[in-house]
C-alpha cells in the first residue's frame, strides 16, 4: 500500500498531528508513523479475487503525508465503540463519506489487515469489523482518512487510522464520478452536493456549483432514466426561518437549472427548501444542497 515497508517510527523522528484527533482514552499505541510525501490506496470498495489476487473493486491512490496509526483499546470496549470514537471527530466538521462497510458486508478481516494495512493485528473476526474512508477539507487542506476497527478471537480490539495530508489544488474528484455518486444514493438514499458555496449578503447572493459535479449528477441521471432525485436546500443564516427556507429554496432551485440545462427533466428534480430545520449534516457549512433518491412509483 505504501511506497515503503510498514515500520514502528523511531522515536528520533519527529511524527506530526493532522487534524488535532485525539487518541481513545487510555488505548495502547502500538504504531505511530509519519511518512512525508508517499503513495497511498484508498480502498473504495470491499475485496474481490481476480487472477488469484485479492484487490478492492475499486480503489484511488493518492500522493501525500501520510500519518499512521496502529491502537489497541483498554479491556471491555468494543470494535464499535473505538469506530464511533474517531468516527466522531472526523465527522465534526467538513467531512464527507467515501465508502463504508460494517460487520460481514466488510468482507474478509484477512484482507484488510494483510492486503491493505499490513497489519497482523488487525486480523479479526468478520462480524466485529468497521471501516470507512472520509474526505476532510480543513483551512484549505484535503485529508483523506482510512479508518478500520476490528475484535479479535482473543477479544482484544484494534483501531487503524492512516491520514492522507495534501495541498487542496491536488484533490482528486474521488466523490464527483456518476459512480460513486451512484452508488452514494443506492446505499444512503442521499449525499451533499459536492462544490457547493454561497457568498455575499442578504441582498447579493451569489451560489457557485461545482460544474464537475452537476456533469456527474446529469451523466448518472441519464444512466438512470428511471429515477427520480429531490433537490434540498439548507440555509443557517442569521434571519427568520421563512427567509430561510426560502433563500434554501433558491439554492434548490439553481441546481436544478443547471441538471436542466444539461437535459434532465424538470419533473424529476422536485426542489424543497428546510431553511435551517435539519441542522444534523450542518458542520462548517452556512449552506448546503442535498440530493435525495425518492422511491421509484
């Protein structure tokens, strides 16, 4: 997975922090390692054997930081709970699910400890495994973070969290293919419209899109004929909740003009606007688009 071989860091070198996550209270570190400017695969999928090797379906490789970190938690705490602990953290802010799996749907333990992390430890049962990759923007700076728990057959639990640190004009457009978008919807039902911003005032607001991710929504809607996706708007300004619910209306209403400029029908795009009703999902955001899958007639 890395460009070198996976070692215990020395202590005469200096490991940096990224993102200011804390260790779960009391957990054994068993690894802690830095390796500046590396290659690293981001496993966007569980594994598959093809031509007698055991590869992700669909992976991403990445060059950057790369931070590393290997912990076994105190006694009586479950692969869950040290999940939901870091889970947590990177989720706090402006952070955005890549792919997630859990217990059995996860696969094989044995892959992701000897295939992906090169791990040992990690090698547990498969009913009592997590993971999830998340893509985190940060005072201009993208961080990509694979985390995995697991509880062995011994009952002990590990935790394996790698940080991928990289300058913002080398993100990848992990999240802005028809398939991954796709796939969002089938699993969730829903994602947040990537590359959305709004700036300005009350009286001069101006909504960018990300044009990448308005092609990809259109492409995917084109592949899926049948579907029918709301537009929600969210608006956390300062003001009423009727002023927000229909400044968050407009927003739904811009990204719809831009899929029908792109050829998709009006009458599958219904736009709604909560204004700040729904503040779960809000993070650093002052506004927000989410598309949502309806249920097929």
């Amino acid at each position: 997975m890395l460009a070198t071989t996976v070692a215990v860091a020395q202590s005469s070198t200096q490991v940096p922090e990224f993102l200011g996550l804390e260790d779960f209270p009391e957990a054994r570190v068993m690894m802690r390692e830095y390796r500046p400017d590396q290659t690293y695969v981001l496993a966007l999928s569980t594994f598959k054997k093809v031509g007698g090797t055991w590869s992700a379906e669909r992976e991403q490789r990445v060059q950057g930081n790369v931070l590393r970190r290997t912990l076994e938690l105190p006694s009586g705490f479950s692969a869950r709970e040290g999940f939901r602990f870091y889970e947590e953290q990177l989720t706090s802010g402006r952070a955005r699910e890549l792919f997630a799996c859990e217990e059995r749907e996860c696969g094989g333990s044995i892959n992701w400890a000897n295939n992906h992390f090169n791990v040992i430890q990690l090698y547990g049962l498969d009913q009592f495994q997590y993971y999830s990759v998340y893509e985190v923007v940060r005072d201009d700076t993208v961080y990509y973070a694979s985390l995995y728990a697991v509880r062995r057959g011994n009952r002990r639990v590990y935790v394996q969290l790698d940080l991928v640190q990289m300058p913002e004009v080398d993100r990848p457009a992990l999240t802005l293919s028809p398939a991954v978008l796709g796939e969002r919807l089938r699993e969730a039902g829903y994602f947040v419209l990537p590359g959305f911003d709004v700036v300005g005032s009350a009286q001069d607001w101006q909504v960018s899109v990300s044009e990448p991710a308005i092609d990809a929504l259109a492409t995917l809607l084109r592949q899926e004929s049948d579907w029918v996706v709301a537009l929600v708007g969210h608006d956390y300004a300062a003001d009423s909740l009727e002023a927000q619910q229909s400044q968050s209306l407009h927003y739904a209403e811009q990204v719809r003009e831009k899929l029908k400029a792109q050829g998709v029908s009006e009458q599958r795009l219904p736009v709604f606007g909560l204004g700040s009703l729904s503040p779960a999902g809000k993070g650093e955001r002052s506004a927000r688009v989410e598309v949502v899958r309806l249920p097929e007639r």
